[in-house]
C-alpha cells in the first residue's frame, strides 16, 4: 500500500493584522459573506425542521438549562464522584489548572508512551489551549481529521467557526490546497475532495501511536463520557490508536444518564 507523505507538525499563523483592520477586510470579503449565511441559514432551517411544534422546543430547553444549571450548583460534589467512579472503570485522570498544564500533561502522557503521532477527533478545548502548536514544538504530530479542521490545518490557518470549521474556504481553494499539500491530481468536486480525505485520513489512524477526543458530556454516576460525531472519525481516534486521551472541560458532567437524552 502507497504511503502518503508526512503531514508537517502544526505550526503557528503568521501575525495577524490588528482585529480591527481583520473585521473591516472579512465585512467586505462578499463571499465569505455568502458562505456564512448560507451556512447558518442551513443549520437554522435543519433544526428547526426538527422541532417543528415550538412550545415542545422551548419546554426541552428549559429542560437543558435546568440540567446544567444542577451540575452547576454542585460542580465541586460531581466531579468528585466522576473522578472516583472513572478510576474504578480503569480511566486514569488528571485535572489541570489552565491551559499550560493541561498541554504539558497531555504531552507528558505522549511522551511516556514513546508517541509521536496523535490523530484528533474534533475537539475546541484544544482548539483553545493551542495543543497542536505545543505537540509540535515537542516534535508530536498532532493531526486532525474531522474534515473541515483538517482544511484549516493543511492551510495553516484557524478554524472560523465552531461547527464548520473550513466555511470560510471555497471548495476551488481546498482543491487547490490538496492539489499542493497531498500531491492529488486536482478536482474541485466534493465528492472526490471528500474521498481523498478519507483517503489520507485513514492510513494517519492506522499509523498513529495515540488518539484524542474532546467530551460532549461526563456522566458522574457511570464514570463514563459521551461523545457526539457524525463523520466517523471520533471512533476512530479513540479506538483505533493503543492510547486515547479525552479533553474535558469541567462544565462538561452531568449526574446520570438519565440527563444524557434531553441534552
């Protein structure tokens, strides 16, 4: 079987323009324009399809915030009793103070397992404590393959928005960067862009030594975690490497399962 060339270890944009100078230049960029609100237009008009008696929407709503607002009140009680019951199911755990030390945990972790390929599940938390930048400077690589934060971290960017990651990119732009970056002979059709994805993606989960994934949710009473895909590529990094590792944020736990449905 072909091996495809390394992905090189993440690194850090180059400085930016002041913000303020970025908003004018994004606010008269038309396209980007037109990319988000078709985007959000799709993702609003898809949810509400789903909930289409509204007094029902609003009542499980109320039913989430209600949820949260519990594991809110007694944080402290629920992480105590997440973290003794996830020791008792063989789940080591960690707690770090900020963003520093949950990076040099992660990578003390790596490091003790002699790794130095991580394949990601999509995780914000360590979109937000700049993880891959800090793998890489350790000589780790960090690759993600949800799909969209993928095209953002072969372009060397930063994802633009929470969902989708790559809106900001035209499928023209991501032909040419896999034209670039991964030797493919050029196709702007999505199709084919998505299977050569996949294509690559699949021989980094077979390599990788480690995989890591963010936590939807952490059920106290179960010493257990939640995650929520719809790519296939969350199961992947946490079953096929030897290693998974689950960032967590803390506003993350919930007492049971039975607050699991609602959310």
């Amino acid at each position: 079987m072909s091996q495809d060339p390394p992905i090189q270890p993440a690194i850090q944009p180059p400085l930016q323009p002041p913000f303020n100078q970025r908003i004018d230049a994004v606010l008269e960029d038309q396209a980007l324009q037109t990319n988000l609100r078709q985007a959000m237009d799709f993702l609003v008009n898809k949810r509400q399809a789903h909930f289409l008696q509204r007094p029902d929407f609003e009542a499980l709503q109320q039913q989430g915030r209600d949820i949260r607002q519990d594991s809110l009140d007694h944080l402290a009680d629920k992480l105590e009793t997440l973290e003794k019951n996830c020791l008792a199911n063989g789940i080591q755990v960690h707690w770090a103070e900020d963003a520093a030390e949950a990076c040099q945990i992660i990578a003390e972790i790596l490091q003790s397992q002699g790794a130095l390929s991580l394949v990601k599940g999509k995780s914000m938390a360590s979109e937000e404590i700049e993880l891959n930048t800090h793998l890489a400077g350790l000589g780790i690589d960090a690759i993600e393959t949800d799909m969209g934060e993928y095209i953002v971290q072969l372009d060397e960017s930063t994802p633009s928005h929470i969902i989708m990651p790559a809106i900001h990119k035209t499928r023209e732009q991501i032909a040419q960067l896999f034209h670039e970056r991964l030797g493919k002979p050029y196709t702007d059709d999505v199709d084919a862009l998505i299977g050569i994805g996949r294509e690559v993606l699949r021989e980094r989960f077979m390599q990788a030594d480690a995989g890591l994934s963010g936590v939807n949710f952490a059920i106290a009473d179960e010493g257990a975690i939640c995650l929520v895909e719809n790519e296939g590529n969350g199961r992947m990094s946490t079953t096929v490497p030897p290693l998974h590792i689950a960032l967590c944020g803390i506003e993350k736990v919930l007492s049971s399962l039975q607050d699991l449905p609602p959310l």
